[in-house]
C-alpha cells in the first residue's frame, strides 16, 4: 500500500517528486486495475500534467487523492453509479475538491460506488478475494487504497460505507463527526446521515491527510497521547457475530489489557438499540426524497433493489419519520453518559470477513454511528480465514475526532506487535 503521511513527508523533503508519485500509482494501476475496478474513471495523461505544474503549497505537497463517484468534478465524469448520468460532468467541483487542492492535494480520479451510494454492488472486486465484495458503497476507495492505487480516497458513509469496506479491504478509515467535512456537491442520499469519510493504509495516514484538508489539529504521529480508557461493546442490538469478529475482538481486549490500558464493559443505553431500528425509516424516507427526481422521470434505468427501498407502494409516512428523528435525538442526548469515563468505545467493525459479491456486507455494526453523528475509526490489523482482513472499530464521543484516532493509533499498534 502507499503511505499518504511517508509519501507527504517525502514530497515536503524533496526526495521524490508529484510525478514520481503519480508515477508509483501508475504502476499499481497498470498491475491491479483491470482485474478489481476500483475507478470509474481515471484519466492519467490529466494527473501527470497536474503533477507537472509546479510547486505545491499546503501539507499534502502534490499527494494525489482519489474522491468516490458520488462527489462532483468539473474535470472528470461524475455518474453516481447510474445509468441516468452517464458522462455527465458538473459544471463545479464539490468543496472537498476545493479543499483537497487547497491543502496541495491533486485529483487522482473517481472511485466506482454503487449505484447511487446504495446497496446495488459496485463492479469492484475485494483485492485479497475476488470472490468476494470490497464492501459498499465505498468499494472503489477502499479496495483502491488496499492495492496500492490510491494514497488517499475520500468515500461516504450512510449506513456503514466507510468502515466496513475498510475492514473487508483491510486498510484504515475514518468516519468523521457529522458535518466536519461538507457534503455539499455529494449527491445526497440522506441528509442527516451521510458523512464524508476518508481511506488511508493505517491510521496515521488517514489522521494526517483529515488534518492536512479540514484544518484540525488531528494528526497522532510522533506524539504519546498514553494509555486510553476503552469502553468495549458487543452492540447487543446488531445480531450475531462471525467467529472472526468475536477473535478479532479478543485479540484486540487481550493485547490491550497486557499494555496496560483500562478495558471496561459498557451498558449501552436502551435508546441506542431503538435508535438502531429507527436508521432504516430515517434513510427511506430522506432517499426517497433525494432520488424524487430520478425516480419520477428514469425509473426504468434505477435497479430493482433500489426502488424496492425508496419507491414502495406505501411510502414511509412524515409520521414515521418524525418518530424515528425523535428517537435519534433521544439517542444522541443518551451518548452523554456511555462517552462519561472512557476515551473510546471498542466495537466489531463488521459482522464478519467479506461475504460474496451478491451484496455488499451488511452495516449492522455502523449505522448507529451513523445515525449519531459519532466519529468512527477502523483499525486494520487482523487476518483471519483465508487470509481475510477483519478491522475493529474505535468510536468516541461527537466531536472527538481526535480522541477516536489516538485511541485507534493505540489499537493498531497493539496489533500489529500480535502478528
């Protein structure tokens, strides 16, 4: 994989240059790409000019980052992962473009998503398995960022399309809190929900490139933050585990009690687990509002799958909705007390390794976070049948972000010294 902070360190240093990075992606393109088809579009004649320009003002010094195809270029195709928007290209970047360019990032090309963001599988493939998904809707990210091909890659997040892709490709993720990045130019999906996310190899990568594009002081390299207070939850309210995320789990409560770290149980509120059933309502009612204009005048080009969810026969009622936004807003005032006396909770990540490609894996594990606005990190580490990555997610309390990433560099280290 290619290390976002060692190649920005590089760049700064001036013992590589922009077009010797693009040229190392150009490598792993030519060797990865035709067999998983992590892009839905790339046009490296445009990335070797842009890399050619000059010098790079900003933290990121020329480091290429890829964006899902689902946040608008002026440059490049923007399709959502749909037959309606075929070569459509906006007239405008979204402004995390702006903002990547802004901190010395260059567009390094469009990760394919599914279609529209949602459950509909993306024609990427799991680069440790074929045979099995990268995940959803982030696949292009995810699985670009595992084989090499992308330093950086932003996805999104509705239900759990940053983090569990990231264990199933084995590379670092951050969801961060709720609009800490914007989301305008990203074709909505849901708008209380869906949350720019960011891939990076490890945790260091993906904590310095969010410092490097919101401006946060967020970066966990070099610095001892010591021992955190991890909080550690089985989500009672997901269903049933993989044997490999109960080991993955073990793994990760054991290495860190040997550290020295306080691992505590923790009693998640009864308004977590309603707030858990309410996601789906929320996500129909907001996507069926947000694809309105697709659904009324292309239809016939949207998936089976898709209009199952946002264009049923009896739709979901303002009622309802107004329920479930009443108890998301009881959920996020009972994060309070579980975030009082740790610095993280310490969670699966997924249910289990990559299934096969009829889905996209299931966000059991996610969407609570989602839904509450919480920053969420994966941690990368662990292998288990078949050589199958399986991540662990680190979550802390709303505005957190910093403290979620420390604790998750501290996971990742106990890690890494078990393999």
């Amino acid at each position: 994989m290619l290390r976002a902070l060692d190649l920005a360190e590089a760049l700064e240093a001036g013992d590589v240059t922009p077009r010797g990075v693009v040229e190392l992606i150009v490598e792993a393109v030519a060797e990865r790409e035709a067999e998983l088809g992590a892009f839905a579009h790339l046009d490296l004649d445009l990335l070797r000019a842009a890399a050619s320009r000059g010098e790079f003002s900003g933290p990121l010094h020329g480091l290429p980052v890829a964006f899902k195809d689902i946040i608008d270029t002026a440059s490049l195709p923007t399709e959502y992962g749909s037959p309606i928007y075929k070569g459509w290209k906006p007239k405008a970047d979204a402004a995390i473009v702006t903002m990547t360019e802004a901190a010395g990032g260059l567009m390094l090309g469009k990760a394919a998503t599914c279609e529209f963001a949602f459950l509909n599988p993306a024609p990427t493939l799991n680069p440790f398995d074929a045979a099995r998904t990268p995940g959803g809707s982030s696949a292009g990210s995810a699985a670009g960022v595992a084989a090499g091909m992308m330093p950086l890659a932003f996805g999104t997040q509705t239900g759990g399309s940053v983090i569990r892709p990231a264990s199933y490709c084995g590379v670092a993720a951050i969801k961060p809190s709720f609009r800490l990045l914007p989301t305008v130019g990203v074709k909505t999906g849901a708008w209380t929900l869906d949350t720019l996310g960011l891939f990076g190899a490890r945790v260091v990568d993906v904590a310095f490139g969010l410092a490097a594009i919101s401006g946060r002081d967020l970066r966990v390299d070099g610095r001892d933050f010591g021992a955190p207070v991890l909080g550690v939850t089985r989500l009672p309210f997901a269903g049933a585990m993989a044997p490999e995320a109960e080991a993955a789990l073990d793994v990760a409560i054991r290495a860190a009690e040997r550290a020295g770290a306080s691992v505590v149980d923790v009693t998640l509120p009864p308004e977590w687990a309603a707030a858990q059933a309410a996601h789906a309502t929320i996500y129909s009612f907001e996507g069926a509002h947000a694809l309105s204009w697709e659904i009324a005048h292309h239809k016939d080009k949207l998936s089976g799958i898709l209009r199952q969810h946002f264009a049923p026969e009896v739709p979901i009622s303002v009622e309802a909705y107004d329920e479930a936004r009443g108890i998301a807003k009881r959920a996020r005032r009972a994060s309070h007390g579980v975030f009082s006396g740790i610095d993280a909770l310490l969670t699966y990540s997924a249910t289990g390794v990559a299934p096969d490609r009829s889905s996209t894996g299931d966000a059991a594990c996610n969407k609570l976070f989602t839904l509450l606005g919480t920053p969420a990190v994966n941690v990368p580490g662990l292998h288990f049948a078949e050589g199958l990555p399986m991540g662990l997610q680190v979550i802390s309390a709303f505005g957190e972000d910093h403290r979620a990433l420390a604790a998750a560099h501290y996971v990742e280290n106990l890690l890494m010294s078990t393999q």
